[in-house]
C-alpha cells in the first residue's frame, strides 16, 4: 500500500511538537522569482533556532536527473556531497514563538501522496493554520513595493493585501493543492504569490524576500531577522537604479510600468496593473538585454 507516511521519516530524535503552532510552507521548484523563497529559506533555517522534525524521501519524489546533487571536489578527490532535501522543521522566530516550516525542492513525482502526507501532518500535529508563499515573474516596476495576490480562507488578508485578483487559469504549484485540500477540509490556509519584476526575476532579489517574510508576518504574528536583507535590498536597488539612470530605453520602458501600475493603484478603470488601457504589456526583451551587462557585473563584482 501507498501510504502518504511512507513518503517521509520522523527524526528520532525531535522534539515534540506542541499543538496550534502556524504551519509555514517554502518550496522551490517551478517559480522561484527573485529566489525569494531560496533567499527567506536561507534566512529562517540560518539565522533562528531550529530542528529537524521529519524529512521526505527524495528516492520517491525527485527527479534526480533534472536536479542533481552538488558536490564538492578538491584536486583529485570528492569531499561532500549535497543532495536536495525537503524537511519539516520546528523553529523559533525572533521572539521565541514556536512554529512548523516546511521547505526545500518541490516534488517531481507522486503528488497526491505528498499532499496528502502534509494534510496529514498539519492535522497530526494539531497546526492552527497553513501559510505557504511563492513568487512569480510580472511585468510590474522595480520602483514600487513588491505587490502580493494574497488566496485561501483569510477575508482579512485578501482585503489588506491582495493588490491583484485576477480570474485566470495558470500552472500550480504543489502547495496550490495543498492549499486547496486543506480549505476543503475546513482549515485555515493562507497562500501569498508575491509579484516580482520580470526583469530581475532571474536575480537574487533581496526585497522580494523581504516582502516574503513580512506577509507570512502579516498572516501569522511571526518575527524573522530582515535587517541583512534590506540593507542589500537597498544596495542592489541602488545599482539597479544606477543602469536605468544611464539609458533612456530603459527609463521609458521602466516609466510605462510606472504608469499602468500607478493608474491601476488609484482605482482608475484598467483591468490589471499590468496592461494598460490598449491591452497591451511592454516586453521584459529590452529591459532584460540592458540589464544582463548590469547583471554580469554582478556577479563579477560578487567573485572579486
């Protein structure tokens, strides 16, 4: 039998958990814009106090082959070796409060199963609620805060939050059906896409993962370390801002944006923040091109 427990083995020595603690899910895999969930994973299981609760089984859920694991090599022999992993974690925020976090690789296979282990453990465990957060690639301006499409059982947070509710069908994540499985059976789920510029969706983007930890804040009452990530926020803006100030293409494509998301924020009759009123949505091309040297930059700067 195909029992959703066998996909994952409880650590032996973990603590117990106790009941009606948050549940918060981090997973990458098929959108990761900005490496925000990467950059908010590092964040949490680097920074706060945490142990291992359980971890799934990556011989039954990964696609080895697509995602292969890192090794370490020294002059002519192998020192570590760095598989993927997926694990439930017990963690103290800033203050102390207990939560579950849930992170590492989304599955390649089997995933009614694992859906259907997670409900489980949420349930086994006796969580108060579920918040998971993703982000996507939108044609929307660095120069503006990081908007977020807030679903789920939370009224409250769809109305402060969600700056963007669109009626469309799209590519789930498996943390949609978690979300979906876990709604139908009654409990509290919250899900938060947050909405990154296109153009630096490839990036790590220090401010999508700020804006991550604060909506899973604003769900949970949790506290996380930002202090790092925006003081790097600020300087990869700053460089950024830097590239668009010395080219008039990239100014007026970033000023388009500026100008459909700012008519769509005041109310005015524009179906999306990310059309205007032709319908029609400036391609990420010419600003993707002109920032790879920016980009490339980087990454040297970042080696030196």
């Amino acid at each position: 039998m195909n029992h959703p427990e066998d996909l994952y083995t409880l650590d032996e020595s973990a603590p117990t958990v106790p009941a009606g603690l948050h549940l918060v899910a981090a997973l990458t895999g098929f959108a990761d814009a900005g490496s925000a969930v990467a950059q908010i994973t590092t964040s949490i299981t680097g920074s706060l106090e945490s142990q291992l609760v359980a971890e799934f089984d990556p011989d039954v859920l990964l696609d080895w082959r697509a995602r292969r694991p890192v090794i370490t090599f020294e002059h002519d022999h192998i020192t570590a070796v760095e598989p993927p992993r997926l694990t439930l974690h017990l963690v103290r925020d800033e203050l102390g409060q207990q939560f579950l976090f849930l992170s590492g690789y989304e599955p390649d296979f089997q995933w009614n199963r694992f859906v259907r282990a997670v409900v489980d453990l949420a349930e086994d465990l006796q969580v108060a609620d579920t918040t998971w957060v993703q982000a996507i690639p939108m044609p929307v301006p660095h120069t503006r805060s990081i908007g977020v499409t807030v679903s789920g059982t939370r009224s409250d947070l769809v109305e402060s939050m969600s700056v963007w509710k669109p009626e469309t069908q799209a590519p789930a994540n498996v943390l949609h059906l978690v979300e979906h499985r876990l709604a139908g059976l009654g409990q509290q789920v919250t899900g938060l896409v947050l909405l990154v510029p296109h153009y630096l969706a490839d990036t790590e983007y220090p401010d999508a993962a700020v804006a991550a930890l604060s909506g899973i804040s604003a769900a949970t009452g949790l506290i996380f370390p930002t202090d790092a990530l925006r003081e790097e926020g600020r300087e990869f803006l700053s460089r950024v801002d830097e590239q668009v100030a010395g080219n008039a293409e990239l100014q007026r494509l970033v000023g388009a944006l500026e100008q459909r998301h700012d008519t769509y924020m005041e109310g005015n009759p524009v179906a999306s923040p990310l059309t205007g009123a032709d319908g029609e949505v400036p391609t990420a091309d010419a600003i993707a091109a002109e920032l790879e040297r920016f980009l490339a930059d980087r990454r040297t700067a970042d080696d030196d």
